[in-house]
C-alpha cells in the first residue's frame, strides 16, 4: 500500500500534520495513569497490575518498532500510518470488551499487546518521509511531529478524566470511555492516512532514472553491525532512563523529597508538577531537536548528558533546601528527555542517510523497551529499600541521582566515541536509488 507521491506544487509543510495527527493520538500512551485508579476499584487490582498495560506497550514498541520497521521502509507510510491506526483503535475496543465483561486479561491483551503495536509502528511511521521531506531542517522536521507523542498526553489525561467523570469509573463507564477512546482516534488517525505523501523522486539528466541520493547511504541491516549504531543506542538508552526514571514517579517523588520540610509539597501542587514536566518533555522535543540542526547533533547531546548530568548534581547537592530549584532542575531534564527522543532520527539520517533511516531508528527504539524497565526499576526499587530502612524524605532519592548522574557520564562518553560511517558499510548509490524509486511508485 504505497502513498500517491506528491505532485507538483504540493506543499511539505502539509507532511506534518499528517504525522501529527498519529502522534498526538498514540501519545494518549502517557496518559493511562488517569484509568489506573478505576481500574484498581472497579476490578480490585493491584497497582501493580493495573500497569501492566501500560508497561506491556511500552515494551511491544519497542520490540514492532525493531520488527517493523523494515517493512515500514519497503511500504511506506501510508501503510504504516494504516497499521497503526487498526492496531491502536482495535487495542481501545478489545479494552472496551474486557472492561464491559470484567476479563483484565483482555485490556492487557488489548491495550498492552495490540495497541502496542500500534504504538511502535505509529511512532517509527513518518520519519524517514519527514527527513526526505526537509533535508535541510532534519531536526525541526521530527522534532514536530514526535512532539505530538510528548503532547498527546495533555490532551487525552483531561479529556479522559471527564468522561470517566460523566460515564463512571466502575467497569461499564471504563469500557464506555475505552469505546469512545478507539473510535475518536480511528478518525483523527485517518486524517494522517489520508494526507501523507511522499516527495517525488529525482530523475537524472541522461536517462531520466532515479537519481541517487547525495552522501553516505547504510542498509539497516548494515547499520546494526557498526559501531555508531551501538554507541547511540548508549545514548539514547541512558539519556531516557535519566529522564523517565523522574518522570515514572514525579508526583511521589517531590512530595517525599520536600515531607520533611516547613513547606511540604500537597497532591494538588504535585499534579501541577507533573503538568510542568509534561510540557517541559513536549516542548524539548521541538527546541532542542530545532536547535540541533544550528548547532550539531553531536552537541546537542553533549548538552542533553553533560548538563543534564549537572543538573542531577544539583538536586543532589541542594536537596530540599530550595524548591524553585529542584523543579527548575527537573524540567531541564525532561526537557533534554524529550529532545533526545526527537534528534535521534535526525543523527541517524546524518550517520547513515536515508535509505533505510526508519528501519534504523525502529531497531534503536530497543533502548527505548529497555531504558522503559530501567529508569523505574532504578528509582523505585531504591526508594523501597531505603524506606525499609527506615529513612524518609530526600535520602530516598540520594543513591538513585548518583547513578543517573553515572549513567549520563556513560552516554556523555558513547556520544563521544561517535565517528563518521566506515566506507565498507556503504551501500552503492545506484541501487540505492533504483530501491527508493520502486519504494515511492504509487500501487
């Protein structure tokens, strides 16, 4: 199912949208904290469990993006966009059934296996269009549209809040707001489908073929076996963990981190906390990755691990002792969260071109599946264990922000090691061009 290729004067800023209205949609991915509470009632589940269909989809977008991605490259986006709208709005419904028939089961099923799979190809789906769309505002380019998955989670945590306000938080009004969830976003999705296009292909001068493309040129299956591919899956995988690590357990973490002191912080004052954050995270996505395109996408991440290291050394070093400055600190690191998910693609299409980039950057989303586990794991674990110690307050917390703090240092090094693509894993130009040209022919 290949995409009608543009025609003449069709405008590229049209593309965004398009990538938008799947991004905005599958990022609803951070707002399902917002049905864990009625699930918990309604089904008497464990906190525990109610996670795990948000954790199941994290980790299946990982592993469709790794998969799939591939597949994304050879059919285009409007199939991918395609696949993902089914998958995300069928994994709502089957949560609708399993809500409505009280089977738990099958919203994990659903939500967490199905609409992770949309999740996955949704996310990888536009970005290789984009950067071939705007070669020379890479960055800008999907910083857009993967700000729509940091932004998603504005739109749908109040919209989800007042229907299980209007329907009810019991199993039926759960299922009725699943019902709506898939539905509305069956639509909104489409929208992208139906308006993605790819640009026209080059045609040389001689013979009116596919020209090639202009630069180094690396297969996915090539890229995996370079060094660079597995230093920026470091960088990723440590830049994410330092930032959901925070953005896992934001709420709890402040309010423990300020319990002991004269101005404790209240769960309304928290929720407002976590609002910030997810602003900081979507906006990041945009500045930074547009900045990256002035200033080099090996210093942006110089700045998201080496200041963002800073800024965990400063929570650490202050501690509860100023509070302007522990939200200050927190909504730069997730501002660099943000940012580093939205400069990746643009690094790998400046490493590897844009052959096969978004095959390349789904298999790098395993850093993603892994820093998922690690950053919560990292926190929570440690916070538990010296809660049982007896300790309170910022000793919570101490440990876990020396290893963030290690772990950007580690990126900070992989990013460094980053080199130019040796020539044995270049691919010939002519091939390549005659791949790309088939690619784009409308079905």
């Amino acid at each position: 199912m290949s995409p009608p290729v543009a025609p003449l004067g069709w405008s590229r800023w049209l593309v965004p949208p398009a990538a938008l209205s799947v991004h905005l949609s599958i990022g609803q991915a951070y707002a399902w904290s917002v049905f864990k509470p009625s699930l918990e009632s309604a089904l008497d589940l464990s906190g525990t469990q109610s996670a795990l269909p948000f954790q199941l989809g994290i980790v299946m977008l990982g592993l469709s993006a790794a998969f799939g991605g591939t597949l994304v490259e050879r059919n285009g986006p409007r199939w991918a966009m395609t696949v993902a709208l089914i998958c995300f709005s069928s994994g709502f419904l089957l949560s609708a059934l399993g809500a409505a028939t009280e089977q738990y089961w099958l919203i994990v099923f659903g939500y967490g296996f199905v609409g992770g799979i949309g999740l996955g190809i949704g996310y990888i789906s536009p970005v290789s269009t984009l950067i071939k769309w705007f070669p020379d505002r890479p960055g800008m380019a999907t910083g857009i549209a993967i700000m729509g998955f940091g932004g998603g989670a504005l739109i749908a945590s109040p919209w989800s809040a007042q229907m299980l306000e209007s329907f009810g938080s019991d199993n039926t009004g759960i299922a009725q707001a699943f019902l709506v969830h898939g539905l509305t976003y069956a639509v909104f999705m489409s929208l992208g489908v139906l308006l993605v296009r790819v640009p026209r292909p080059a045609k040389t001068a001689a013979d009116g073929g596919p020209a090639p493309l202009e630069g180094v040129q690396v297969s996915a299956n090539s890229a995996i076996r370079t060094p660079q591919f597995w230093c920026l899956w470091v960088v990723l995988c440590m830049n994410v963990t330092a930032g959901i690590g925070i953005l896992e357990k934001a709420a709890p973490m402040i309010t423990d981190f300020f319990a002991d002191t004269s101005t404790p912080v209240s769960a309304s004052a928290a929720a407002g906390f976590v609002a910030l954050l997810s602003a900081a995270n979507m906006l990041g996505r945009i500045g930074w990755s547009s900045t990256s395109d002035l200033i080099g996408r090996k210093n942006i991440y110089r700045v998201y691990l080496g200041v963002g290291a800073l800024m965990y050394a400063l929570i650490a070093w202050v501690g509860d002792s100023s509070k302007p400055l522990f939200i200050c600190c927190a909504l730069v690191i997730l501002s660099f969260y943000g940012g580093g998910f939205a400069t990746i693609p643009a690094y790998l299409k400046d490493l590897f071109g844009t052959y096969q980039v978004g095959a390349i950057h789904g298999r790098l989303l395993t850093a993603w599946s892994t820093a998922g586990v690690l950053g919560p794991l990292i926190v929570n674990w440690i916070a538990d264990r010296q809660e049982e110690a007896g300790k309170s307050g910022e000793s919570l917390y101490g440990l876990s922000l020396i290893i963030m703090i290690g772990l950007l240092v580690i990126g900070f090094v992989a990013n460094e090691l980053v080199r130019p693509v040796h020539a044995r894993h270049h691919i010939p130009a002519q091939k390549e061009a005659v791949d790309v040209h088939e690619r784009q022919q409308p079905a």
